[in-house]
C-alpha cells in the first residue's frame, strides 16, 4: 500500500492535471479539495518542485503548476519522487530490485521472491505506462 504522503502527492497533481494550461492553483484550493492538511502539503510540493514536476508562482494570482504537459508525467515518477518504499516483500522494491532476504535465504532457495516479484514487475508496468493524464 502506498503511504499517504504518496496518495496526497497523486491526489493533488491530479488536480493540477485537470487545470493544466490554466491559471496556478493556490495551495489553499488544492488543501481544501482534497482535506489535505497544507503544512503536509508544503513539504508534499517542495519535493515535487525539487523533482521538476511543478513550478510555483508568487503573488496574488500565484499557486502552483505542473512543469510538464499530464500525459508527460508519470505516475511512477510521482510514487519514486516520494521516496516510496513499496514492495510486496521486504527484498523486493516497487521496481523488482533484489536486496538482502531477511531470512537470510539464498535467491535460489526462496520459493516466493520470484512469483512475487513477477506480481511487483506487474504493478511496476502499470505505473510507469499510467500518467497523470489518465486521471482527466
């Protein structure tokens, strides 16, 4: 399962999204839509920026807007930008990456690593084939 982090993340681009090609949208709106708490928000926004997904505008018509057109941004940029940690085992990442098995099994000898990585390649595949378009 995705943290709430991601799930705000997703939830508040996909606002921008719908907006894209229009005026910034005030954090405020974006809190308010979607019962984000805004400092939560803040730090959400300030790692999108530093990822290049979102621009900000100062001032009275400021807010905030996607860098990118929403078919260009993927939804797995978004999940990776957050920092997730989501795999369906502990010694698999949301891409399939192997790390060390817990148990301290060998690769060969672990009789769930590969069905569940075949499961986590799966919903790697989606994530990097949706965009924030889908959400339109």
């Amino acid at each position: 399962m995705f943290s709430r982090k991601t799930r705000y993340a997703i939830m508040a681009l996909s606002i921008l999204a719908r907006e894209y090609g229009q005026a910034a949208v005030p954090m405020s709106r974006i809190s308010e839509e979607q019962n984000v708490p805004i400092r939560f928000l803040e730090g959400i926004f300030l790692q999108l920026r530093n990822e290049g997904m979102l621009v900000s505008e100062r001032g009275v018509s400021g807010g905030y807007r996607l860098a990118k057109p929403p078919h260009e941004i993927k939804v797995l940029d978004v999940v990776l930008a957050m920092r997730e940690k989501v795999g369906m085992i502990s010694c698999l990442d949301i891409c399939g990456n192997s790390f060390e098995c817990e148990f301290g099994l060998n690769r060969e000898k672990c009789r769930i690593r590969e069905m569940f990585g075949d499961i986590q390649k799966t919903i790697y595949e989606n994530l990097s084939c949706r965009t924030l378009a889908d959400f339109l």
